[in-house]
C-alpha cells in the first residue's frame, strides 16, 4: 500500500527559517511489511518526525513499501523518478536493495541519502556526487567491534553474517580491527531463523568469544537459541543486533551484552535529548538506531534547503556536504566520499524499569572515517 505524506504548516514559519521559494519532493523507499518492517517503520517515524518539527510545507514524502524484494525496490524507484518526478530518494534499510537502486537513481541526477544502507560498493570505487550515507559506512560498527574485542582480552573469536553485501561488509569490517585468532567464520542464509547448526559449530569450536551480526528477525531467533543452548561464551555484536526493538523481543538473554553503535538515547547533546523525548511523546515509545537515523537524514536535506535550491545541483550538493544540522549523534561531518566520520560508541545491554535498553559505556573508535575513502575518485 501507498503512503504518500505531505506534512505541512504555516508558509511564513517555513519563510523564517530560511526556505527557498522551490519545495523537495522525495521519494523514500523503504521495509514496511515482512520481517524487517520494524527498522523501516522507525526510518519512516524518526524522518517524518523531523520534518514536521521544521514547519515546513514545502517538504512532499511518498511513501513505499520494497516488502525487502529488490526487484520490487527497482520498480519503485523507477516509477518515483518517472512519474512522480522525485528530487531526493532515502530510506533503503538493506545493502542488497541499495545496490540495486542507488547508481542508477544517481545516474540519473537523483540525489540519494541513506539513512541506512552502506555497501562498501558505494563507498569505494562506486562513490558518487550525489550519493551520501548519513549512517555510517557497512564496515564501521563491526571495525568498532573488533577494537572493542581486541581490549576486552578476546583472542579466538567465532564471526558470523549473513550472505548479503552487509554481511561481508561486516565480517570484513571485524577482521581489519581483531587482532586475535578466529575460530570459525561462517556466512548464513539471509532470513534464516534456525541456527541450531551454528550454534554447535560454536560449541565445538573452542572460542572464548562470539561476533555476529545478524539485524531485524534473524538477531531475536539466534539470540533466542543461543541464550536457549548453554553455550555461555560472551557475545559481542553491532547495534543492530541490538536495537531497541529487538530488546524488547529477545527480553533477559540480551542483558549485558557488549555491542556497538554511532548512536545511543543516552548521548549527552541537547538535539539527542530532545529527539528521544519528543519521538517518545509523537510515538509511544523508545526510539531505536534506526529511527534517530531516519531524523538526522531528514534534518540533513532541511539544513541544504536553508542554503540552497533543488533546481541548482551544484549547490544543492555543497549545502548537502557541509552537513550544517545538530545531529543526534554529536559530532558529524562527511569524508570526501560523502560517508560520516564520527565517533562509534560501546553500549552495554542494560534494564530500566520493565524496558530493555542501551547505556554507553566507552567508546570504541573516535572521529572514524571508512576504509574505501582512498579508492573514491572524488
């Protein structure tokens, strides 16, 4: 089904704040049924969020589902570029989708702005003018587990991923930073919600350790079985495996666990503080890493709209790279292959009150760029 979204107030509000006299119309894409629908939805919500709190009412968002299909992904992508003339697209959650959407929409003059998706493709060689990820290359957060492995003593770790581009991203990404020895790799299906075959290569494996990175539905179903099984090894992950969301699905086999994230509710800056408090009064409920991206992604496109128009790219570009917006996170600014460099946090898996959550407690890289910026020509 078809969501289209047009959030408006008061046209001299939006005169104040600076805008210009053309609007956006953006075109988001994204995970709103199956069993990933639940980052997509948060995507939505925290972009959405942030448009509304603009004033704004020359901002039009059409809405899609990709049901997680990239075929689908390409069609809906052709069709908002083509008929419904779109200016921005956003809100891919997978890097299989990304892939299959992202150099042609750019191709054709689009811009794109992840609030998610971060293939290494796109980061690297496959860089573009008008492509920027304002969440973090793939690679990043499992680098950021792999340092946090290397200081929590860990010398013989078990790594497992699915077998998408994320996933290689991912293992990729642990291994640049781990030190110690591995003592299984494994590549999973992606959507598998069995892994008793995992587990026992664990088991049997003789790890002190376990990195995966498993998002959405497959991080609950292994987290469920591991916690299930005794295995007992301590258990490092990437926020994703970890959001809020999740938590609250998984319940007590969480508690504890290490994982790492450019983000958590915790982050002490004034627009992280009024982000949670006022996504949790729109919504009911925590927000999670997605929704806080979602927000940031949107506030990025706001702030190139105070400083330029759509209708002149060149400047539309540089408003978009100068990245003037109090992102959620803190401290923010793009690498020259328009990926973030930022500080990627430690967060342990914490209860307060009836409710799962993060805290940080360290921070595992500061001011950390990507591994592909070299191999971008721009």
């Amino acid at each position: 089904m078809k969501l289209r979204s047009i959030i408006a107030a008061a046209a001299l509000t939006a005169l104040a704040a600076g805008a210009q006299a053309e609007g956006v119309k953006v075109g988001m894409i994204t995970t709103l049924s199956g069993g990933g629908a639940g980052l997509g939805i948060d995507v939505r919500d925290g972009f959405m969020l942030a448009v509304k709190q603009s004033g704004r009412d020359d901002i039009e968002v059409v809405i899609e589902d990709d049901q997680q299909k990239p075929d689908i992904a390409v069609q809906l992508a052709d069709k908002m570029i083509q008929s419904e003339k779109v200016d921005v697209l956003t809100g891919i959650i997978w890097s299989n989708l990304a892939m299959a959407v992202v150099p042609g929409a750019v191709a054709q003059g689009k811009f794109y702005l992840s609030p998610n998706a971060g293939p290494s493709q796109l980061a690297g060689k496959g860089c573009n003018p008008n492509y920027f990820n304002v969440a973090w290359q793939n690679d990043n957060l499992h680098e950021a587990a792999g340092a946090y492995a290397n200081s929590a003593g860990y010398a013989k770790t078990f790594i497992l991923a699915p077998n998408y581009p994320a996933g290689t991203d991912a293992l990729n990404g642990f291994k640049r930073m781990y030190k110690g020895e591995l003592a299984g790799e494994v590549y999973t299906k992606l959507g598998q919600t069995d892994y008793a075959a995992e587990i026992a290569q664990i088991r049997a494996s003789g790890a002190d350790s376990v990195f995966f990175f498993l998002p959405g539905g497959m991080g609950i179903s292994f987290l469920k079985q591991y916690a299930e099984s005794g295995v007992g090894l301590p258990v490092i992950g990437p926020a994703f495996s970890f959001d809020q969301g999740i938590l609250q699905a998984v319940g007590d086999a969480a508690l504890g666990v290490r994982n790492t994230s450019q983000w958590s509710k915790d982050l002490d800056n004034p627009a992280n503080k009024a982000f949670v408090e006022s996504f949790k009064a729109e919504y009911g409920r925590l927000p999670s890493l997605y929704a806080s991206q979602g927000f940031d992604t949107a506030n990025l496109l706001i702030s190139a709209m105070e400083k330029a128009d759509i209708s002149d790219p060149d400047a539309f570009r540089a408003a978009l790279k100068a990245a003037d917006f109090a992102s959620t996170r803190g401290k923010f600014r793009f690498a020259s292959n328009n990926h973030p460099i930022q500080d990627i946090y430690v967060r342990e898996v914490v209860r307060e009150g009836d409710v799962l959550t993060n805290k940080v407690v360290g921070v595992a890289l500061h001011d950390h760029a990507n591994a592909y910026v070299d191999e971008c020509p721009m």
